[in-house]
C-alpha cells in the first residue's frame, strides 16, 4: 500500500521497552537508564579521544553524537555496543555491563557501521538470511518484505559487488526491519543515501523512537525530522 504521495509508508515493531528498567537490592527498588555509560575513558594509539563521560539514555530517546573528526564518535559506539572495552569506566544495558551480556544484548541490539559490513560476493537475500541467523533468528519479518522497505525489491539475487553504495547502504539498513531490537547504535547511517532515502531513514528513526525504542548515531546530516526526545551530545565536552 502506498500513500498519497507514492511512497510505500514505514512499518515498525512495536518495541516493549520501558523508560528504565528496575531490580531489588536488598528489598529496595533501584530504578535504572537503559542504557548508561559511567565515566568513559577511551584511548586509542596511546591518545585519550574523550575522559569521564557519562550518558544515560531512556526508552524513546535519540542522542546524536557530535564531534570533530577524531573525537572518538565511532569509539564511543562500539564502547555502547560493547564491541571494544573503555579504558576506564563502563557501560551498562539495563543495569548490567555489557562485556557480561554480550550474547543476551545482541537480541536487543542493531549495530551498523560506517561500513556497510556486507559480504560482497553474496546477495542482499544471502547477507539478510547470514545476519539474521547470527544475531536475530527469531526475525519477525521475512527478507523479501525488509528489502522491499528500503527499496531494494528485484535486488535481492544480485551479488553485493554490483550494487551502488547508496543500494549497499539500504541492505545493511534494512536489518533495523528484521528484528524488533530496542537499542539501534548507527554510525553515520545517511552516507551515500540519495534523498528519498534519507528522508525515509528520518521517519523510521523518529518513529522507533516515538514506539519507545532507542537511538544513538553519528551523523553529518542535518535532520529535518526528529522525534520529541531528541538531543545532542558533544565529545568536545569531554576532550583530554
């Protein structure tokens, strides 16, 4: 189905998660952010990108991660996605660190890079069906609808190396249609996207948020559409 305007509308997962998560300690009810980092202290190549920072965010949030180039943007991601460990400090998904919980945070989490992450030599069917089977075999939504979301329908047997940048974007964008994950970590998700795209990518995203989902991403897009909860963080705060 198609609106007035000849696009197909965005269809989302209902998220469950609730604004913050609680556990008894002692009989006493300690509420807790979803997702917290605690004093993050991150050092590449003997560099500290960024010291001490604390984030929280809530179910129904979007914090774009601002920064120079070399601010620690991407590091920052893979320290929430619990990818890489900080140098100090840490980080917690509903109340437990994440370097605990990989396997079980995997189900809640989408992850995608600056890069694309695909598989070159396979199809966007073959590297949907590849993903879902290690991260999310419990998808919800079947391949040939999430490529048809993003675009991508009468690609789907076309080995990845043939497709444009934009097209190879929109196959690892159309994971965040494969599994009703509360917590999407995106780093610079709008690159090679053409403006149909873009503005797509912008509705979904408000409106994971507005579902009670989370979003933390990089961008160098200025957004037009934002959900009520948006905000910004800027490393720069936080620079050694």
């Amino acid at each position: 189905m198609y609106n007035a305007a000849g696009k197909r509308p965005f269809t989302v997962f209902l998220i469950t998660a609730v604004s913050s998560s609680t556990l008894c300690n002692g009989g006493r009810a300690v509420t807790f952010p979803l997702l917290e980092a605690r004093a993050l202290t991150c050092e590449r190549d003997q560099r500290v990108l960024f010291e001490h920072l604390d984030l929280r965010v809530e179910a129904g949030e979007m914090v774009q991660v601002a920064g120079p180039n070399g601010s620690g943007k991407t590091s920052l991601l893979r320290l929430l996605a619990g990818l890489m460990s900080p140098t100090a400090g840490e980080v917690q998904w509903r109340g437990r660190a994440v370097t605990a919980q990989r396997h079980s945070m995997a189900r809640e989490l989408v992850w995608i890079g600056h890069r694309a992450g695909l598989k070159e030599l396979l199809s966007p069917e073959e590297n949907l069906a590849w993903w879902s089977a290690l991260h999310h075999p419990a998808a919800r939504r079947s391949i040939g609808e999430a490529l048809d979301a993003v675009g991508l329908r009468g690609f789907e047997d076309v080995p990845c190396y043939m497709l444009s940048a934009g097209q190879q974007r929109r196959v690892a964008l159309a994971r965040l249609y494969l599994a009703p994950s509360s917590l999407w970590l995106l780093d610079e998700p709008f690159t090679a996207l053409d403006r149909d795209a873009v503005e797509q990518l912008e509705a979904h995203l408000a409106i994971h948020c507005e579902r009670g989902g989370l979003v933390v991403f990089t961008t160098h897009h200025r957004l037009e559409k934002q959900p009520s909860r948006y905000r910004q963080l800027d490393l720069a705060a936080w620079a050694a």
